[in-house]
C-alpha cells in the first residue's frame, strides 16, 4: 500500500554509507534547504546497505564486474524507494544503469564537479613520469583498459576500497599509483593526494563522470517540486547526452567505453572511446550538434562506432 507521509514528515534521503555518498547526500540536503528555506530537520539521510557494500564480497579481490556488475551499489536503494523506506536517493552518475526500475525517474542532476580522472602517487608526478614496467592499482575496467592501450609496459593490480585503503595500499607499496576521479577527491576534501589531473585529450573519463542525481518516484509530485530548483540545465543536456551514448552501447555491465560531453555555445561536443578489455585496441569517435539534441547525438555517435568496430569488438556485451 502506498504510504502517505505526512507534509510535515522528514523528506528521507537515501544514501550508501561510505564518506564518499555520504559527502554526496549531505551536499543535496545543503541544497535542499537552501532552495526551500528549510532547517535540517526537515531532511533525514537513511543510510542503506547495497549489496556492494558487502565485505566479503569486496574483500575477494575479484574484478568488480564478476562480483555483480552496474546495479551493485543502486539496487537495495531503488528498492527501498519503491516500497517508500525513502523518498529521493542521491548517487554517483556514473555508477548508475542506464534505465531506472519501473517507477522511479532519475533526471535532477546537480552542477557537475570536475569530470577528470586525477593521478595519484607517491613516488611520481605523472602518467608520463612512470617509468617502464610500473605497477598501477585500479578495479576500474575503463582505467585499466585506457592504461594498457596507451602505456602497455604497465601492470595492473586489482585496487579497491575507499581513498584512505587505496592511499595505505600506495604506502605499502603495493603499486607505484593509481587513478581516481577528481570529483570524489574534491568532494572528501582530499584533493591535495592527486599529482596531477588527466585531461580528456589524453584519456576520457567515464560517462556521467562528476556528476551526482538525484532519484524520485514517478508519481512523487512532491518530491518532483521539491527537486525542480535543483535541477542543473547545462548538467541535464550532458548527462543525456553521454547516457544516450552509453544505454545504445548497451553499457549496462561495467565496460571499457568512456564518453565526454561539453557545451560549447548552443552546441554540444560529444566524444567517445570503446575499447577491447585487454587495451589491444580502442576506437574513438566524435560529434556536435545542436545542445538539445544531445540524447539524438548520442544514439548516432555510439551506432556510427558499434558499425565502425570489428565483429568481435564487443563480445564483452551483455
Ligand atoms: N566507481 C566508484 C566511483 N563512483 C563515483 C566516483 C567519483 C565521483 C564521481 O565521479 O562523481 C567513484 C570513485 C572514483 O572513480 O574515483
């Protein structure tokens, strides 16, 4: 039965629990608040447990995508908002599937953070600056196949965890560097460990890459008022832009594609790169038009690259 909270009730926030989405969900009630003239007490964060934030799971030093692939962190949180445990729930763009459970609608994305991907040693200033046969920690298969296209004497060791595990893992030597999106690094307050920032023309981030969204139910209409004055313009075009690309690429598994979209004026540059897991070979493509057909743009961008690629380019598809 749906329940029907009283207007008075707090507007429950769900989140992850890790400092990460917790610095995400305190940024939207800020927000929130903000925008309403509302005291904190009106917001409530429902911490809830995903099934990626299951230790044992995690602890397996297995690739994330043989742990569960794209919806591992999101599922317990859409399900709790569909039976009403929660009204909105705040997420990382980029780990979020493309199409949304029956129901709920994921389209009030805040202003995006930095999109880049910053390199972080202790030891080295740079990509460049690693010297032959370096050990790079990463989990990401997008990183990893990126790497090893461009710098194939690399190795690559399975790197999870959040930035202070991944910081003692550098300490202990267990690699010489690893990748991480600045947006997070900003976020924590944490900036100061990158070396330096990867720019787009040398490695493109991740779809959606910096941006956070905000989910609702459909039929929510007070939720839907609530979340209007957040909702970013220049974020939405982007988002629908790289997303389109990402859903026709059928992206639903973590996969090595990685897509930029950027205003320039009314239009938008999108660009995109598919890569073989294994780094042997990548195709990039790019293309503009119009800014508020960016989700067109997409679909057109990720067909022209699906016929461009050879037969077996995407047997990672699922
Ligand atoms: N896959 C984990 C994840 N999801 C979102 C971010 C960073 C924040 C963002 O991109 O918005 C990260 C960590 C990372 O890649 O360093």
């Amino acid at each position: 039965m749906e329940q029907m909270p009283s207007p008075n009730a707090p507007l429950k926030i769900g989140t992850r629990g890790s400092p990460l989405a917790l610095a995400q969900a305190y940024e939207t009630r800020s927000r929130l608040m903000a925008a309403h003239d509302l005291p904190e007490e009106a917001f409530e964060i429902v911490v809830i447990k995903t099934s990626g934030d299951n230790a044992s799971l995690i602890a397996a030093d297995k690739p994330l995508k043989e742990v569960g692939g794209k919806g591992l962190f999101t599922k317990e949180i859409e399900e709790a908002m569909v039976d009403g445990g929660i009204d909105i729930a705040v997420h990382s763009m980029k780990d979020m599937p493309t199409v949304q459970p029956e129901g709920l609608i994921l389209n009030c994305y805040l202003p995006r953070e930095d999109t880049r991907d910053a390199f972080v040693s202790l030891k080295y200033d740079s990509l460049d600056a690693l010297p032959e046969g370096a050990v790079v920690g990463t989990s990401s298969l997008r990183r990893r196949a990126q790497l090893a296209y461009r710098r194939p004497d690399l190795k690559m060791v399975e790197f999870r965890g959040n930035v202070q595990t991944r910081m003692k893992k550098l300490e202990d030597g267990v690699a010489d560097a690893t990748f991480l999106a600045r947006a997070g690094l900003n976020r924590l307050g944490m900036s100061d460990v990158a070396k330096s920032s990867i720019e787009p023309e040398d490695m493109l981030p991740a779809v959606a890459q910096g941006c956070i969204g905000i989910e609702r139910r459909i039929a929510d209409e007070r939720c839907a008022e609530l979340l209007l004055p957040l909702m970013d313009g220049p974020s939405g075009l982007r988002l629908a832009c790289e997303r389109a690309f990402l859903r026709t690429l059928d992206g639903s598994c973590e996969t090595p594609i990685a897509g930029l979209s950027i205003l320039e004026g009314d239009q938008i540059w999108l660009r995109g790169e598919i890569l073989r897991p294994d780094g042997s070979e990548a195709i990039a493509d790019a293309i503009r038009g119009p800014a508020t057909d960016g989700e067109a743009l997409g679909e057109e961008l990720a067909r022209r690259m699906l016929a461009s690629a050879p037969a077996d380019f995407f047997s990672w598809r699922c």
